[in-house]
C-alpha cells in the first residue's frame, strides 16, 4: 500500500511491504514527486518503528524526582488534563505552551493548534520550523505575502540556472539534488554558494566558497553590480514591486572589492554568478539552512527575496524562490497554524477579520496578541508552567543543551507525546505512546505545497494510538472542565473536512476522494481546480498586490574565534541520518554511520598534529563532545563541521542560544571552538 515517507520535505512516495509486521523492503511508485527514485533514508529507514525504543504505554510522575510509572490511558489523560487546569487558572493563558510536530499529519497540527487557542487560550504554539526556515518564513511574507516555495518541483525540468545558498542538497535532499544534477548535464547552469565542497559544489558550473555567514554580503555585492550593469527587469520592478528605492540607496558600501574582502570569494566570481543570475531568464533559487540558521538569517532570506524581485524572477516557471523545507510535515505544520501569530492559513491573529472568521468556526472568543515562540517559551520557564511537546526532542535540537536541560529541570510540568523514548522523555511528567506513519491515516504537504495521503498499514504496537487521538481526548477533558465546546471526531477526514471549511481559498479544492489518485498542491480552492503550481504570476498575496524590497545588511558574528576558541564550528546533516536521529538512529541506517565525525581541514589537523579517524575533543565555552577526526578538504581552514545526530556527543551541546531577531531562530552556523587531543 502506498503512503508517504517520513523524512524529508520531498515527500516521496513509498510502497512498504509488510511482512510477519516487519517492514522487509521498500518500492516506489512512478509517481510525483519521485518518480520511483528513493535515498538511502527512503529506502532503507523506514524500519524505525520496530525498534526496542518504542514507548508501548502511557506512564506518569506523581511529584518530581519520582519515577515514571505505567499508567492507563484514563489515568495519564486525568492527570494530564488536571495539571494543565490548575496552571491555566493560576497563572493564565500565556503560563502554558503547546509544541506540534512537524512530523505529525496535517490533522494532527491541525487539532493540536486548535487545542491551545481554543481550550487553553493561548498563542503560544510552535513547532521545528523555528529552527530551521522560520527565516525564510518572516523575509518571503513580509515581502510576497506567502511562506513556501514559489515554484514546483516539476519545474526542475525547466530551470535553466540554479543559484544553489547553503543547501548540501546531496545529503539532506538527495531525490531533488538527483533532479537538479540531471538538469545541469542537460546543459543548465548550477551556482552554489557554501562553505563546504558538498556534492552539490562538485557538480557545480561555479562553486562560491565563502566563509561562514558571509552570504549575505555576497547577495548584496551581487544586487549591486546587477543594478551598476543595468541588468536589472526595470519593467518588472517598476510593475510589481514598492520599496525600490529605499533599498538600492542601501547598497552603497557593498562593492565588489569590500565583498571579496568580507566573502574571501574573488571578485570576478562573484560578478560572474550575478551575470548569469540576472541574464538567465529562468533561473531559480534554492536554499536551506545554511542561510536561514544565524543571527542574520532573516536578513539573508531577504537578500535572496530581494535579488530575485531585482531581476524579475518570481511568478515564472523554472525560476522563483524556493526554500528546502526540512522535515517530511514542516510545510504542513505551518499551514495549519502552529506558529504563534498565525491561525491555519497564515492569517494573523492580530487580524480582526480572520479573528472573526475563526471564532465564528470554533466558537470561543480569540486573543489578538501573538504568543511566544519555541525558543522564547523554553527562556521564559518557569514563568511558563506548563508545555505540551508533540514529536519533538527539544534537548537534542535547541541550542546550548546544558541550559535547556536546566529549564526543564526547573519547569513545573511537561507532557511528552511520541513514539520513541528520546533525550526529552526524562524530563516529561506524563507520557503518552503515540502511532509512527505506518499505523495511521492522513496527510502531510511537502515542501512544493503538495498535500498526499499517508496510509495505515499496521496496527500500532502495545497501547500506542495516533497522535489526533490522544489529543482529541485530551481536549475532551479540558473541554468538559472548563465548560468550552470540543468536538468529538470520528477520524483524521472528518479533521481534514473542518479545515477544508477553515481555509477553503487554500484547501477548499482538496479532498480525501481527490487524493486517492496522487497528492494535489494548494492553493486549491475548489473541487475541479488542479492546484496553483507557480505562485504569484499575476500579483502578491499583500495588501497592495506588490512585492517588497527590504534593506538588509549583515551583522558580526556574536562569538567569533577567538585565541582559545580559534575555530569556527557549523552543524549540520548527514546523508544516512535525519535531524536528532530518532528515527534514523534506531533504524538499519545506525549500522552505515553509527557515530560522531568532525570535519576538520587537513591544514588545521596538521597544526593540531590529528590523524584521520583520531579520537578528539571539540570544546565551546558551553561543553565539550567527543567525536572522531574526518580530516577532510570538504571544510574550509579553520572551521570544523559537526552532524547533530548524535545523542550520546551531542553538537548542540557547544552551539550558542543567541538568536535572530526577527525569527527567533537559534545561530547553529558559526560558535567557537577548539580541539583537542584525546590522551
């Protein structure tokens, strides 16, 4: 039976056969968005599952530092319920959290969300997009008026020069990075700008190695010789876009000499990626985390946006701005509202007419403040009291995990939602076993805005239930306590129906019945429309209809190496694993890479007197990891590289909690560090 892999944005398609409950191989069908191709997570991942780590039963803490007990599911969702009341009438609204999973279906967000405005009162929802593209969210909204990819993934086929920032494509997206280099030995052009030589640099037509965090000088320097050049859309800036001027006058200092300085990329190349980008009419951008993940992360999302509008390339087949969205639900999630200014929809809460449209479906009044973001909410314990977490292992993947761990500590109460036991499930007061994406229905959306089923296959094991049924129950108790409406639903469509009403301009068109056959991308508005493929051809979704320019300029590292810290760490990903390794840990895949490596460059191992596979430790002012020495050119002089998979030498044990101002994203990309020698 087809359903939808877990990992990545791409959302591929796969056909899991089942056999004795096991999960023995894994075909694809010949259908978007993969066409039958798979990576190795795809392929030979999808056995997480089955791991001895499931957690088959719901277990609470009577008091803290008791241990966990079993409990039934009536005791844990009592327990749960009557904690979240007393917090709720002690200290109010915004003294309460609620995290969905990216991970989860649409539904499952969907009534998540629905729980906190609805029951709890409050706006304080998020989810993992926080520390991944909640840049590009804040820089593609506030100018175009959406926050997603601009373009499909079918037009891959039609691109002609791919301007490639901070995306080791190759390992986190393999089946896009597969399209993209098919198109490159079709003749198209590929522009990567990245630190490391990835795959991605290798088959590149010209490779920008800046040094870290450097992009967004880099972006600037190129708007600036594109205007300088007159290779600008002057017809298509004047047409469809305001803010011009105020941001071309906010170009002066970016010269390519001062960007050759600043980048350490020489200026002739940088010259030469802004010709191509401005004279090659489809050509489209993509980027990940390697933009989005710093203190300035907003802004350089914004330098891309604004590029792009310079030189006319949104609303356009094979061109447009796309950004890699990391986890399988995490464009889902956003659309569903679990983010704390928007409702599903990304309409602002501040909004009064999606006020109104919202307390006229769910029938309760809304608060117009926005509430707090993921990282703001664990800064702010223990004013915060009490957070429900959904499939999410905060300690693995929020920065500086020593003081998080020491918030936790400190928080009076937190229900863990999940399938697998992971580094956050000590701290939990109640947990509660949920199903994997073999043992329920739904949706999730990928990263091109295609909405696709996920399908039950299997049973779920011990007392697991799906995630919209534990929450579903949740809310029935609190419901009941505070006296508020929550209704009962008979299942994920019935969940999927009600969104359909809540937003009918952007899922009104989609239904079950449609998705039977393949996935169908919003906007869709109605039953026999196919499902916008390019955005924006015609207008933005802003109040005027035109795009935004907005000046940006880069800030200082806030810890740049130093005498004792001379190193400069980024974190990252890996090929054979995902995010904080729950699932790629506890699959076939642990067996591929089964622990830490830390890029280093051979003139740094040289100074350090490090062999290759060496054991070594890597220290910030925050902790130190052990980990393996990978002397490798893939990583520049002084900067080392750690994947964050690993619970056991966690790199976000080093990484700094300072944060973007706009986004409030973490700066994963750039702390210092050292090395040293294990004795």
């Amino acid at each position: 039976m087809r359903t939808t892999c877990p990992y990545c944005g791409v959302g591929c398609q796969v056909e899991p056969e089942v056999r004795n409950g096991r999960v023995v191989r894994v075909l694809a069908p010949d259908l978007p968005p993969n066409h039958g191709a798979l990576c190795v997570k795809g392929r030979f991942g999808l056995d997480f599952p089955f791991s001895g780590k499931r957690l088959l039963y719901p277990m609470l803490r009577e008091g803290k530092g008791r241990p966990l007990r079993r409990a039934t599911w009536e005791e844990a969702l009592d327990f749960a319920a009557s904690r979240l009341l007393e917090a709720l009438r002690r200290q109010g609204p915004e003294a309460l959290a609620v995290f969905p999973s990216a991970k989860t279906t649409n539904e499952e967000v969907y009534l998540a969300q629905k729980l906190a405005r609805v029951l709890l009162g409050t706006h304080n929802v998020d989810h993992c997009s926080r520390l991944c593209h909640s840049s590009s969210t804040a820089a593609l909204s506030r100018s175009l008026g959406g926050a997603s990819m601009t373009n499909p993934l079918e037009d891959i086929g039609k691109t002609d020069l791919f301007l490639v920032v901070g995306s080791n494509t190759t390992e986190t997206h393999p089946v896009i990075a597969a399209m993209i280099k098919k198109r490159v030995r079709q003749g198209a052009g590929l522009i990567v700008v990245d630190p490391r030589y990835t795959g991605m640099a290798e088959a590149a037509t010209l490779w920008l190695r800046v040094r870290p965090g450097t992009d967004l000088f880099l972006l600037n320097a190129m708007a600036r010789y594109i205007l300088e050049e007159g290779l600008w859309d002057r017809a298509y800036v004047e047409g469809r876009t305001e803010g011009f001027a105020e941001w071309r006058a906010s170009l002066e200092a970016y010269t390519l000499e001062e960007a050759e300085r600043v980048t350490g990329v020489a200026r002739e190349r940088i010259a030469q990626a802004a010709r191509l980008y401005a004279t090659t009419e489809r050509a489209g951008a993509y980027w990940a985390m390697g933009v989005t993940q710093h203190t300035h992360g907003t802004a350089t999302a914004q330098a891309l946006v604004n590029l792009a509008l310079l030189t006319g390339k949104v609303g356009k087949e094979g061109a447009g701005l796309n950004p890699l969205r990391g986890q399988n639900n995490v464009q889902g999630a956003g659309d569903m509202g679990a983010l704390p200014d928007v409702y599903p929809g990304y309409l602002k809460v501040a909004d009064g007419e999606a006020r109104k449209r919202f307390e006229a479906l769910w029938g309760v009044p809304l608060s117009p403040t926005p509430g707090l973001r993921m990282t703001e909410v664990f800064q702010a314990i223990p004013k915060v009291e009490a957070i429900y977490l959904i499939g999410e292992d905060p300690v693995t993947s929020e920065p500086y995990q020593d003081h998080l761990k020491a918030q936790l500590e400190a928080l009076p109460f937190l229900i863990v939602q999940d399938i697998l036991e992971n580094e956050t499930t000590p701290f939990a007061d109640v947990v509660l076993p949920a199903a994997s994406f073999l043992e329920k229905e739904g949706t999730f959306t990928n990263t091109d805005r295609r909405v696709q089923r996920v399908r039950r296959l299997l049973d779920p094991p011990g007392e697991a239930r799906p995630d919209w049924w534990i929450t579903q129950e949740l809310g029935r108790r609190l419901a009941r306590g505070l006296g508020r409406p929550w209704p009962v639903y008979p299942g994920p469509e019935a969940i999927w129906e009600e969104v359909r009403r809540a937003i009918p301009e952007m899922m009104g068109g989609i239904s079950y019945a449609r998705l039977e056959k393949e996935g169908v991308r919003w906007p869709c508005p109605l039953e026999d429309h196919p499902g916008e493929a390019v955005l924006f051809r015609e207008r933005f979704n802003t109040p005027s209809g035109r795009a935004r320019f907005f000046p940006v300029h880069p800030t200082p590292p806030v810890e740049p190496p130093s005498p004792d810290y001379p190193l400069t760490l980024s974190t990252g990903r890996v090929l054979f694993h995902w995010h904080g390794g729950t699932l790629s840990r506890n699959s076939r895949l642990q067996e591929a890479y089964p622990e830490l490596k830390v890029e280093v460059n051979p003139l740094d191992a040289q100074r350090l007197g490090l062999a290759d596979g060496e054991p070594v430790y890597v220290v910030s002012r925050r902790g130190r990891i052990r980990a393996r020495a990978w002397v490798t050119e893939r990583t520049p002089e002084g900067v080392v590289y750690a994947p964050f998979h690993f619970a056991e030498a966690p790199a976000n044990r080093l990484t700094l909690d300072a944060l973007d101002p706009i986004s409030r994203i973490p700066g994963y990309k750039v702390s210092a560090v050292r090395l040293e020698k294990v004795d």
